[in-house]
C-alpha cells in the first residue's frame, strides 16, 4: 500500500493542545520544496473517546471554519476527558482561495473519498483522512454551509445506514448538535462522500448544512459554535450539559428524488417562496426568465412535493441542471 506523504507536526498521543500543520509536500514553480501547510490542534486529556472535526471540506463555506478556530484557541483543557482533532479548513488550498473545488487539481473534495495516497493534491489529504486521521475517531464532525450558490436553513443531518445501532447513535449525535432543524438526509449520489467514507468505517458521523451564500450571519455562527459544543458534550469528552436551539427544533425526512427541483432552462431566476416556507404539491415555486431577447418564454417550477423548502439557489443568474430547490417533510 502506498504511504501517504503527508505529516503531521503534532504527537496525537500526547496530552495538552498542540498547533501545528499537516505537511504535504508540494512542488511548485515558487517554491522548489515546497509544502502546503492545513492547519491542525488537538485538546486532549487523559483517556476517552476521540472526536475528529473539520470544516472546509469546500473552501467556500465559512460556519465550520469560524467555530473551529475560536475551538482552536481554547487555552484549557482540564474540562476534556478524551482527544478533539480540529481541521478547520481541510480543503486548505481550496479555502485559501474562497473556492468550492481545489485552486491546484480542480477536484472537489466530497466526491473523491476514499482517496489516493500516490496522486493530486485533493485526493492524497482524502486519503490521509481515510487511512490516518478517521481511524483514530470515534465521533466525526463535518460542517458545511451553502457556499457561494446555495442557502439552507440551518440543519444538522445523518443518513439512512445498514447498520440501525450505528444509524441510531448518529441520529442521537445529529439531535444533540442542536440546529433549529434536524434531517435525515438524502444524499443525489452517496459515491466519493466523505459521508460514505466515514459511515462505512462505523464512526458516528454528523454533517451539517448552516446557511450559503458564501458568507455568515451571527446566528449561523453562534449555531454553529454551539453545535461543536453539543456533539462533544454528547460524546463524553467535554464537561456540561447539551444546550438545546432556543426555539426548539423542527424534524425533517426526505422521501426520495421527488425532494429535488432542478432547473432544466438557462436565465434569472424568479423565486415565489422562501426558506422555511411550507408548499403543497404543484404550488408555484420560480420563474426561469430566458435573457436573450424580450418577451421570450418564461419558464415556471412547480412544487414536486409537499413540505418545507429547507434549499435555495442562491445566485440570481441560473444555469440548466442547477437545483433550484429542496423540499423535506416535517416529521
């Protein structure tokens, strides 16, 4: 098996915090022997269970990233009983640039696992993901937002599994996050998710979807720190009690394909609901105006099922194949 060349400056089997970086080498014209350099900090105390949390998975989504490095900055950890991986963007070259996909190999981060230890640069940190920092967790953490071209209510989310004890206790973990809505989610293609990956190794995994557009808001912040607190507190490993959403949490389920609505047509887009708006089967959803002349065909997108719209297409302009939205049944 091929040895992933990425290493670690920190010692995991050491207690304390440390900071430091997962050193891949990286050859470039600017810099010979180069490194990309992800930042990483472990908090650990003594034995227990270990928690691994990322954000950045695509480096357009700031939520996890913001809670992660205020986690990171924490100065104790006499309240930790076990060990917290914090990567807060994993997707570092990505991050950087304020990209969904890698700057370096134009790969996207979430459809490549489990990786490949001998390849580009996306697929060699999935790989050491995969076979070095996963195995080591009990508990995995992995939050998203929309990025530049969706917005979500703010969810935390676990999917379907084989296995229903695993399939329980990450339902438990998704509901201790505490988020105003919880999902079990369905997923267009499970293939290459770090999703998959990680659910497929037993870990108790959670993901999460806190907003979009490519920016934050202090409440999807404050949701999302909160949420980091939460899941730890709910594996063991930090002191205190789960601290529920102030306004109480709403359940949702997917039925299936008829939850998507895809644009099918290239123009602006029209909205007629919002986020969080319950709709009825066949209810107006959005016009697709087509731009090239005036008076052309105006395309409308009706509703596939009922439920809450819980996903929006952000960005006015759209394009064919683009999701224009998400329904979920309250359950």
């Amino acid at each position: 098996m091929n040895k992933n060349p990425i290493t670690a400056t920190i010692d995991f089997e050491k207690d304390g915090i440390q900071h430091g970086f997962l050193r891949l080498p990286h050859s470039t014209n600017e810099s010979a022997w180069g490194s990309i350099m992800i930042p990483i900090t472990q908090i650990k105390n003594g034995s227990g269970p270990t928690a691994l949390l990322n954000g950045g998975n695509h480096g357009d989504e700031y939520e996890g990233p913001i809670a992660l490095y205020n986690l990171a900055a924490r100065n104790k950890f006499d309240d930790v009983q076990g060990r917290i991986i914090i990567v807060p963007a994993m997707n570092y070259p990505a991050f950087v640039q304020g990209t969904r996909v890698s700057p370096i190999d134009g790969l996207n981060m979430n459809r490549i696992y489990p990786g490949k230890a001998k390849s580009t640069v996306t697929n060699v940190i999935a790989d050491y993901f995969s076979r070095t920092l996963v195995p080591m967790a009990d508990y995995v953490l992995d939050i998203h937002s929309g990025g530049k071209t969706l917005d979500f209510v703010p969810f935390a989310a676990s999917h379907e599994l084989e296995n229903k004890e695993q399939e329980a206790k990450c339902s438990a973990a998704m509901k201790a996050f505490g988020a105003p809505y919880d999902l079990k989610m369905v997923e267009i293609d499970a293939a290459g998710l770090y999703d998959t990956q990680v659910e497929s190794m037993g870990k108790v995994f959670v993901t999460t979807e806190l907003g979009g557009g490519g920016t934050t808001s202090p409440e999807t912040n404050a949701i999302a720190k909160r949420g980091v607190d939460n899941f730890l507190k709910h594996a063991g490993i930090l002191e205190g009690e789960v601290t529920p959403p102030l306004s109480g949490a709403f359940s949702l389920d997917m039925s299936g394909d008829d939850c998507f609505l895809f644009s099918e047509h290239n123009g602006v887009l029209e909205p007629f609901i919002n986020l969080g708006d319950h709709v009825t089967k066949g209810q107006l959803m959005a016009r697709v105006h087509e731009i090239e002349r005036t008076a052309a065909p105006t395309h409308e997108y009706l509703a596939p099922s009922d439920g809450t719209v819980i996903s929006r297409h952000f960005p006015t302009r759209i394009k064919m194949g683009d999701c224009i939205n998400v329904i979920a049944q309250v359950v």
